[in-house]
C-alpha cells in the first residue's frame, strides 16, 4: 500500500493525523503503537471525534492545576440550575427580603444579646447562591478530590503492572518489547485531569441541586458566602411556603429568623466558623478512599469514554468504614453542627414565639425537612460521603433549652464564649448534668489567663 505523507492526504492536507489529535508533537513510541493498530489513516471527522474525546478526559484542554476541575463545577452548577428554572431579582422583591431580615434582626434583639451582624439583607437567585458559595464547596471537596487522584493514578499503574507481567496476555496493537508501565509517565496528567473533571462534574452537579432546594445563606449550618449578610433565596422559600397551609408572609418571616439567628451566631462567636470549615476539611481529608471499587471500574470501562467511567465510579468512591481519624472529625463535625442548629431551634422559637401564630408548625415543618435528609446531608453525602444523624440536632436543642430556663438567655449564649467551655458530644447525652455543672451554684465556668498557663506548664487546675 503506498505511504501517505500529511502533505499528499486530500481529505486533511498539510496535517498530522496524530499531531492533530493529540495538539502537538507525538512521541516515536507512541506513533509507532499507534499506527500499529491501524489509526494511521485517520480521516479529518475520526481525528475530530477522537480529539473531542480525548479534551474530555483532559479536562476541557484545561491546565493541570488542581484536584477539582473548578470550570468545569461551575458551568454544570450553573447549567443544572438553569434546567431546574432561574430568574433573576426583581427590586421589589429586594425590598420584600430587606423588610422581613429588618424584622426578624428586631425580634432577635429581644431574645439574644448577640449583636447584629454589620451584612446586609441578600435576595439570591439560584445562580447567585451557586456563585457566592461555590468557593467553599470546592475548598471543602479538595481533600477528597486529592484522594481520588491518588487513588485513580494506583489503580492505572497496577493495572498497567498487570499486564506488563510474564505470561499475561498482550495487549492489542501494542509494539513488541514495549513495556505497558512506561506508559504511565505519559497518561498520568490525562489521569489526574480525567480525575479533576469527574470530581469537577460531581461537584457542579451537587451544589447545582442544592441550589434549588436550599432556602437560605446558611441553611446547611455552615458560613458558605464569607460574610455577615443574611441571604435568603425566595424562589426556593416561595416552593417550601406552597407545600404548608400557611401564609407565605409568615413563612417568609419565620425562615428570615432562623437566617438572621444562624448568621448572628456566627458573626458573635468568630471561633464557631472557622471550627466548622476544619472539621469537615478533616473528615475529608481522612476518607478512605475505595481502591477495589475504582480499580473494577478501571477495569470495565473504556477509559476513553469519561462519562461512563464517571458514572461507574459515582457508587463506589469511599469505603463504608470510616478510620479512627474520620470518626474523631465525623464526632466532631456533628456535635459542632447540632449545637449550632439546636441553638438557632430554641432562639427562633422564643423570638418567633409572640409574633407569629403558626410559629410552631413551621418548627415542626423544618424538623420533618431535616429529619427526611434535608439539603445539608443530601450535599455532605454526595461530596464527601457524610450523612449527619438528626437525633444530635434534638439532644442540642434539649441542651440550650435546659441552659436558658437555668441560667436564662444571657447565660445560655455565654457558653459559646470560648471552644474549651462550648458543649461537647458527652454533653449532648447529658445536657442536665452539663447545666448542672454551670449553674450559679457551682460557680461560674471561666478560663482565664493565668489558667491557661499552668494548664500549658504542666500543672493542674487552680483550686482557688
């Protein structure tokens, strides 16, 4: 058969078929592999098909820069609230959200001396929520998203180990001699960039939903949008409201209460956020990741198709037990998580209390919300595998209850003063026994410098 130089190919002249592939110089191995099986011929639609399959699994053409594909989580959020239906923020609507967050900040005065926060009142389209909150989301993935490219990088060289082994079958159009593990120094960077956009695609796809269910900045109990204003997205309030035979006046006021209370509690107790971005980017990074699980998927999918190998490996990303770190965070997270929802329970209801008549169904509305895996454990389970346990939310609310009939709302918010004097899970199964120890009977619960450092030194507590 006569050879065809690029110059003499009339569907594609002047070009490589393998460099129009690939987007640039080809190594000698890999053409002369290529060519043994057959793609030497390439016409300029098969070079086109295949390239577009092969920017896929390197990320869109993006730089290997990162675990997450963030371009790629951004434009699927987006496009899947898009699909959900968005419309953007009418002034009028503005006003209404102004008027209600001005209401409940009011209401909260009576009931809590933590100050206000200095943010404004937010009315948020879904997209704006997804761009406001899509940083964090993708701070927080980051460690899982580094496992699973270390994890997809093993399973590839193993497999590539395998069959570079005596006596294993060789491998189609592979070249006599060559050795399958070189490879891998080629295909890493498509390995991680695929590993980028598959975590990228989750990513998007998770926040994307969240933002057509979430009803406010705050409603996973985490700081998402960095600052102190009170964001509420009225659309998603607006579907929640349709499925209550309530007003929707006073729904919308009883939620901007809840925002309100949570936003305050994090802006009047700086240690409270920062505590519970850590504690899930710990329980991130100690997830096991499922090796098994990848290195079969590995194994039976193509991995040039980028959305099959996705999906299969969508189910089967973490092991089922978590280690003794991921536990000590998971313990951690949840007990941080409960007692900033139960305190935000027990402050809407007595600030809620005097104004609004339905103020107890709607309680009961969003504890049923919760309880049947609300927007917080539905994200947290499909990003990094975390599933919060409602019952912890309860025994918190049971314990600032107890707190505030004993020591009344002063004393109850004086026990988010410092991390070291905060709740802790044995609280939570004990909230009388942690009233107890802080009642004005015992004494007042203080730390104080000169206790600090003899705790530092060495020595045990003042007796003073």
């Amino acid at each position: 058969m006569p050879e065809n130089t690029p110059s003499e190919r009339p569907d594609d002249p002047g070009q490589d078929p393998f460099e129009a592939l690939f987007g640039g110089p080809v190594p000698p191995q890999m053409r002369e592999m290529l060519e043994s099986m057959g793609l030497g011929d390439l016409d300029p639609a098969q070079v086109a098909a295949m390239r577009s399959q092969v920017e896929m699994l390197m990320g869109g053409g993006a730089a290997d820069d990162g675990p997450v594909n963030s371009e790629l989580a951004h434009d699927l959020a987006r496009q899947v609230v898009a699909q959900a239906g968005d419309t953007s923020i009418g002034e009028g609507t503005r006003r209404d959200v102004e008027q209600v967050v001005q209401v409940a900040s009011l209401w909260l005065d009576e009931v809590t001396d933590l100050p206000r926060p200095d943010g404004p009142a937010r009315a948020l389209s879904r997209a704006e929520w997804v761009e406001l909150t899509l940083p964090v989301w993708e701070r927080l993935t980051t460690p899982v998203a580094e496992g699973l490219q270390s994890a997809m990088t093993a399973a590839m060289q193993s497999q590539l180990s395998d069959l570079g082994q005596d006596g294993a079958p060789p491998i189609p159009g592979l070249p006599p001699g060559m050795n399958p593990a070189a490879l891998m120094g080629q295909m890493e960077p498509m390995v991680r960039r695929m590993s980028a956009s598959m975590f990228g695609g989750q990513v998007g796809q998770a926040v994307g939903t969240l933002a057509a269910e979430t009803l406010s900045g705050t409603e996973v109990g985490i700081p998402l949008l960095g600052d102190e204003a009170v964001a509420m997205v009225p659309a998603n309030v607006a579907e929640f409201a349709d499925g209550l035979e309530i007003d929707g006046g006073e729904v919308h006021l009883y939620l901007a209460v809840r925002e309100a209370a949570r936003v305050r509690l994090f802006a009047g107790v700086p240690w409270l956020g920062p505590q519970l971005l850590t504690a899930v980017e710990d329980y991130a990074r100690d997830i096991t990741i499922n090796t098994e699980g990848i290195e079969e998927a590995i194994r039976q999918v193509d991995p040039q198709d980028a959305e099959a190998m996705q999906e299969a490996l969508g189910g089967s990303l973490f092991s089922p037990e978590p280690s003794p770190a991921q536990q000590a965070a998971l313990t951690r997270l949840e007990t941080l998580l409960a007692l900033v929802e139960g305190w935000v329970d027990v402050v809407s209801a007595r600030a809620t209390g005097p104004h609004l008549p339905h103020g107890d169904a709607l309680a009961e509305a969003v504890r049923r919300r919760r309880a049947t895996g609300g927007p917080a454990e539905k994200t947290f389970a499909s990003l990094v595998g975390l599933e919060l346990r409602p019952r912890r939310l309860r025994d918190a609310a049971n314990l600032w209850a107890a707190l505030e009939d004993a020591r009344g709302a002063s004393g109850r918010d004086e026990a988010w003063g410092h991390p070291d004097v905060a709740p802790t899970a044995a609280d939570l199964d004990d909230p009388l026994g942690y009233v107890e120890r802080r009642s004005p009977e015992e004494g007042e619960l203080t730390i104080t410098d000169e206790d600090i450092e003899r705790l530092l030194g060495g020595e045990g507590p003042s007796q003073a």
